[in-house]
C-alpha cells in the first residue's frame, strides 16, 4: 500500500492526499512534521513534505511530480484531460497558482500563521506579486464549472487547497482578501468543498490545525 509521509497542515501534502481520494487509492498516513529530521532527505532529498512512498525504498518527492505519477500510473478516475493540449493548459494553471500565488502568499505565512514578522517591504513585494498573478489567473479560467472546463481535474483540486490559504493570508496581512477581484471564486470553491474527498482533507487539516493551538 501506498504510504505517504507529511503532515495535513502542508498544503502540499493535502493537494497529494486528496488527489488520492479522488482516485479511491488506498493509502496510509505517516505524520511528518517540519522541520523534518534529517534522515527524511533519503526520502525527500528536499527534505519536503509531501512524499510518497510508492514501495519498500521507493519515494517520490515534489507534489507536481507525484501527482503526474498516480495519473500515469491510475489513470481513471481521469484528472486530466485527454487532449494534450488541453492536459498542458492545466497544468500551466497549476504552475500559475503554486508558482506566482501560493508561493509569494507563502512569505506571508510566518506573520498570517505562526505568530511571526513580515516586513513592510516583504509585504509590498508579495501584494503586487498577488495582485498580478491574480488578475491573470482571472483572464485564465472560468468559475461557473470547473476552472479547465467540462470535467474535475487536478487544476480544481489545486485550487481548492492553495487558494483558500492565499485568500486567508492575505486577509491576515492586509486586512483584506487580495483573490477578492475574482468575483466567482467564493462560489466555485464552495461546490468544490462539497465532494466528500474535500470534505475529509479539510477535516485531517482541522485536526491538524487544532492540535496546534495553544
Ligand atoms: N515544491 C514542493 C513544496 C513542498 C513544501 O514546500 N512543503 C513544505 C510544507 S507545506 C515543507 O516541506 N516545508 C518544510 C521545509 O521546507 O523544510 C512540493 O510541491 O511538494
């Protein structure tokens, strides 16, 4: 069985957990947290969470690339579509949530989270990153279905876990929701929080969360 290694406060990880559950894959947790022992880089040179461990000594780090491997390797229930250009769109709506959204809302995350400081320079850079980003996700996609068109694939499931937690940060830092100018966003996210698989990764990432509080 698949084991796979990280915590359900990584979004990354749950972005990989949820993904499993979309694909029905049987799998076990096996808690993880940062910063990870050293050793873990045998698993994950990176030292990153999430990692699969496919088999007895076989791991697989980066959640881009872990996800690509269970849709080669299960690739029904399909979470891209089959053209490949249209499989490629999604994929470069992914890179454009992780890359130029999650990761700036990322230098928030120390003030927005864990009791830490951001500079004012740190948070200019980040909003105007954000904002940018954010305008040009919103000229990408559609939210009255799902953001690649007809059917679910991993572009939604990416941006039920990152966009929430960008949207949270923000509103911690700024004293406002940055995604706020992606008028269908709160809709479509809602729908998505409705499938069961979405429903149990956030309740793990609740636990998580209130395990943590002081
Ligand atoms: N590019 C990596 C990012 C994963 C990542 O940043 N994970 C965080 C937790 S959300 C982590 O492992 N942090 C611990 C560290 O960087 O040492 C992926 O897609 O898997």
């Amino acid at each position: 069985m698949y084991r796979l290694h990280g915590f359900s406060l990584s979004n990354y990880y749950n972005l990989v957990k949820l993904t499993m559950l979309e694909k029905g894959l049987p799998f076990e947790e096996v808690q993880v947290f940062p910063p990870p022992k050293p050793e873990f880089q045998q698993k994950s040179p990176m030292g990153k969470i999430p990692c699969l461990e496919i088999d007895a000594g076989r791991f697989l780090s980066e959640s881009q690339v872990i996800l690509d491997y269970l849709e080669e390797t299960h690739p029904e229930p399909a979470l891209y579509p089959e053209d490949p250009f249209a499989r490629a769109k999604v994929r470069e709506l992914m890179r454009v949530m992780e890359l130029y959204l999650e990761l700036p809302a990322r230098r928030l995350y120390a003030q927005a989270f864990f009791g830490g400081a951001v500079s004012d320079e740190t948070r200019q850079e980040v909003r105007a990153q954000i904002e940018k980003a954010g305008a040009a996700f919103g000229q990408m996609v559609r939210f009255d279905g799902f953001l690649a068109g007809g059917a679910l694939t991993l572009a939604d499931l990416a941006a039920v876990i990152h966009l929430p937690l960008v949207a949270l940060a923000t509103r911690r830092i700024y004293g406002e929701d940055l995604l706020a100018p992606l008028a269908g966003l709160p809709d479509y996210l809602s729908r998505l929080r409705q499938r069961p698989c979405v429903q149990t990764v956030l309740a793990g990432q609740k636990q998580a969360s209130a395990r943590l509080a002081p």
